[in-house]
C-alpha cells in the first residue's frame, strides 16, 4: 500500500469526535480520488472504488453520517490534522513514523506488496532511475536502494516517466501497479521479486478522536468477522489478492 514519509505536519486543532457526535456533525472522509483501484473519480466525478465502498459501509455500520474529501496526497496528513476533514482513507498504510503525528484504526486491507515494473525485465532497478510518488515509502525505499530516485506527485505520472523514457523503472503497490502492465499491451512488465513493506491500511485519524476510532474499529472488525471485508478485496483486487 501506498505509505506516506512524513513531512512536518500541521499542528492538530481542536475538532474532537466527541463534539462532533454530540451535535449531529457530519464525518469527512478524507480520499486522494486518484490511485485506482483503491480510491478514484469516476465519470461523474464521484469518489469511487475499494475504499469508497469500505467507507461506505463503515459508516453504515458505525451509525454515522459520513461526506467524502478529495485532498492531494502530498498534504493530506497536515490537512487532516489541520481539521480540514476528519479520517483519511486513501491507501495509507500504517507505519510507526506515520504514527507520531495520527492515529490508526485497526488495518481494513493486510499488508501487501511493492513492485517494480519497465519496459524490460532486465531494466537496472537497483543503479538505475527510478519513478516513485513523492512522500511516499517506496520513494524512501528508493531512496535508501542505490538507484536514483525520481520523484513525482501522482502515480500517472511515474508510469508516464518509465513510458517516456525519463525513468528506467517505476516502484509502487503492486495492487495498483497491476492493471497498468496488464493494461500496457505488453509494453510492460514486472522486474524481480515483489518487496513487502508496511503494515497494512487503516484508517488515518486525530489522535484526540478517540471515540470515532473506537466506532470506526469496531465496524471494521465486525466486517472482517461477517466475511464482507474479504467480498470487497476480492471484487477490486481479484481472487489472488491477499486477503483477511
């Protein structure tokens, strides 16, 4: 899953659940709406996707009212706690840096695989130019590999940098990175072994709501129990995906 390096966040501000349960406040959930399958804008212009419906569902569950965000990725830590929305559920995994700064519920998606992908199965992923999503931990593990790290705001446009010749290979999710090689006509493919990193994807939260992860944790668990979480990873990620 896509895991953010945290820049410096914002300083949270006072919008407790707590309150916001007491007067009827609606619960914003924060999304990137541009990293299919998880989350994307449809032809309506609708959040869509694995995470839309999950959202969907937690909130149904939990009994509360929930209206979805759309933020970029490079800001969207210092924009929840900032109080511009209320969770953030958009790919994140749960990391132990990430969690200096938010909180996590439970993870509604296991851990999964990081992947290269190129034009050739023998491009230079080690010593060569790598494309990756800035502030993003297959960034940092770039970074940290010995190749060259080429930094971009969106997941298009890293694959774009392999097809233009910009970079010689493109680290991301795996889950993402599928449908674009299948979709590639065999313009790409997959370079070496998958990379495990992060520790699945959980919900993104003030650390001063404590009540709302409570309700959002308790929603996940009782999906992961009824099998409907396991239903919805495999509609969006196939029958091999990785499941609870």
């Amino acid at each position: 899953m896509k895991t953010l390096v945290l820049a410096t966040a914002a300083v949270a501000l006072s919008t407790g659940f707590a309150m916001a349960d007491a007067h009827g406040k609606t619960i914003r959930m924060g999304t990137e709406g541009a990293y299919p399958p998880y989350n994307f804008l449809n032809d309506a212009g609708e959040v869509d996707g694995f995470e839309r419906e999950v959202g969907d569902e937690l909130c149904a569950r939990a009994e509360l009212t929930c209206e979805w965000v759309t933020n970029e990725w490079d800001s969207i830590i210092p924009n929840l706690t900032s109080g511009n929305y209320d969770t953030i559920i958009a790919g994140m995994s749960i990391t132990d840096e990430r969690e200096e700064v938010i909180d996590f519920t439970q993870n509604y998606f296991p851990p999964a695989a990081s992947a290269y992908a190129a034009k050739s199965a023998d491009a230079d992923v080690m010593g060569g130019v790598v494309a990756a999503q800035t502030s993003t931990i297959q960034a940092g593990h770039v970074a940290e590999s010995g190749a060259t790290l080429l930094e971009f705001a969106t997941y298009d446009e890293t694959v774009a940098a392999v097809n233009n010749g910009e970079a010689d290979a493109v680290f991301a999710d795996k889950d993402a990175l599928v449908p674009t090689v299948e979709e590639s006509g065999g313009e790409m493919v997959f370079v070496g072994d998958d990379v495990p990193l992060g520790g699945g994807i959980g919900l993104g939260l003030r650390e001063s709501d404590t009540e709302l992860k409570a309700k959002f944790d308790a929603a996940i668990q009782s999906m992961k129990d009824d099998g409907s979480l396991n239903k919805l990873i495999i509609k969006w990620f196939g029958e091999d995906a990785k499941t609870f």
